[in-house]
C-alpha cells in the first residue's frame, strides 16, 4: 500500500490528475482498474469514482509498486563501477531502500549490494553502493567521519545575499505530518542542523539561482526546508516551496540532484585507500535549463 497526502498544490484536482501527476509511468488504464476494484481509499473510506481532492486529504493505494513506478521497465545508469563500489544515477519516484526499491532492483545483479547513504524518493542523483562487506564498513565510517562529501544541485527562486554561505539552524521532525520545522534557535525536540552552499549560475531578472550544496549533518528534508527558510525555495518542491512559483515555472518535481561525490579521506581506508582525493560527478550539470 501506499499512501499519500494531498498537499496545496493540489487542493481542488480529480483524483486521476494528482496520481498521474505524482506516478507519471503509471498507466491510466490502471487507475480505472483500481478505481473499479475500489483499491483508493480517500480519508479511509473506499471509493470507485474519480472524485476531487481537497488538502489534507488522505489517498491510500492499494496498487503494487512496480505498476505505480514502471519499475520493470525502469533503466539505472551506473556512473561508475570497480571492484568495491558503484555508484548509481538514481531517478525520481524510486526509493533507495524497501521493496521494489533501487536496492532490490540492483541486488539481482549482484552478489553483494548496500547502499552506503540514503537520498529522498523524489530527489534525483548519484548513490554510492557497496559490493562487499569490507567497503561497506570502510565507508560507512567515512560518511560517520565527514571524510565524504556529497553535493547536490539545486534549482531556487529568491534573492540571493551572499554568493557563499553556511547555514546554521535547528530542525524538529514532525512523523505523523512528514513535515519539518526550521528554527534560528534551540527549542525542545529541535536539533542542530549545518548546511552549506555556492552560487554556480544566477539570473537576477527571473530570481532564479543554481546552487552548490553540501550537507555537514544528513537530517530529513534539510536542504528543502532550511533552503525555503532563508527564503530561497527549491522550484517544484511541493512541501516547503511555493505553489505560485512551481506553476510560474511549470515544474511539479523538486529541482534537487545529488550530483557529486568527493572522497576526502584522512585516515587510513584499506582497500578503498586508492578513492582518497577522487570526485564522481554527473557529467551534465542538471537544471541549467531553468536559468
């Protein structure tokens, strides 16, 4: 099952326009079907029409996830591969981990496969994976360590202030919400959060900016929801940006990649000593259409 809330940005849509929305590989013909069999449930009640949404609304879905994300016919790019690691270009609508997940699908092309850190469903990007025990250790610590760094690419809408700057703040997560809540300073519940980023391109007459970011502390939705209270939303972040702006834009997807990775070791890493000073990056800086 799967189970989603419908946020602002949808307030007033059909039913078969949010999930084609939020399942753009799911076939229409599937929807009818689950509609007919009465496999949605809106706010806990079953339904078989194609009815309107209104926020807050509960849908629950009980589709497979393979027909929800086209899994089966779903091609992972590998960016780079050797004897210990690989690393994925994960798309969007895929979890890294779970059932029918990035994982489960690259475990059958391997005997040995875990992934070393975690990015959102709906955030595109590179995975580091881990094809034995030894480098899943090895790397694990790295992470723990801040001995790698991962960058992501991000597409905001705002002025920008400074061309360079770190961010500190506090964050509470709400879980029966899924929402975050960013404070300047310490509150019960609230723990520190640390992140930096670097102007890479700007268009000062659309207010539109491409960011460099790098996480210093890993927390959910971080960078979504710091970035948009500094007033810098992530175009087509549809939790913490701005409906009015995603619609200027014509983007329903967050504008966020993991896009680099740099292996900054400064203790000894045994087999994996040869990854010390090497980046792995997409090729093809992404968002760049939008400036």
């Amino acid at each position: 099952m799967k189970t989603l809330t419908v946020e602002k940005k949808d307030e007033g849509k059909k039913l078969i326009t949010f999930l084609s929305n939020e399942f753009p590989s799911l076939n229409i013909n599937y929807i009818y079907k689950a509609l007919r069999k009465k496999d949605v449930k809106i706010n806990g009640k079953r339904i078989n029409q194609n009815v309107v949404l209104h926020f807050s609304d509960i849908v629950d879905l009980y589709i497979s996830d393979d027909i929800l994300y086209g899994i089966k016919k779903m091609t992972i790019p590998i960016i780079y591969e050797d004897d210990n690691i690989v690393v994925f270009n994960k798309p969007y609508n895929l979890e890294v981990t779970g059932e029918n997940s990035l994982t489960s699908i690259m475990k059958e092309n391997y005997t040995f496969l875990e992934p070393c850190h975690r990015i959102d469903r709906n955030t595109l990007g590179l995975v580091l994976f881990a094809k034995n025990s030894e480098s899943l250790s090895i790397l694990l610590n790295k992470f723990k360590r801040n001995e790698i760094e991962k960058h992501y690419v991000t597409c905001v809408y705002g002025n920008i202030l400074k061309r360079k700057d770190t961010i500190y703040s506090y964050l509470f997560k709400d879980n029966k919400k899924a929402l975050v809540y960013i404070s300047e300073t310490k509150k019960k519940g609230y723990v520190p959060i640390k992140t930096s980023y670097t102007v890479l391109k700007e268009n000062k007459e659309k207010k539109v900016s491409l960011l460099d970011v790098t996480l210093h502390t890993g927390r959910t939705h971080q960078i979504r929801a710091q970035l948009a209270h500094i007033g810098l939303p992530i175009i087509g972040d549809g939790k913490y940006g701005s409906y009015e702006i995603n619609k200027r834009f014509n983007v329903s997807t967050q504008l966020l990649c993991s896009y680099k990775l740099k292996f900054d070791f400064k203790s000894d890493s045994g087999i994996l000593n040869y990854l010390s000073s090497v980046q792995i990056s997409l090729r093809d800086l992404p968002f760049e259409n939008i400036i």
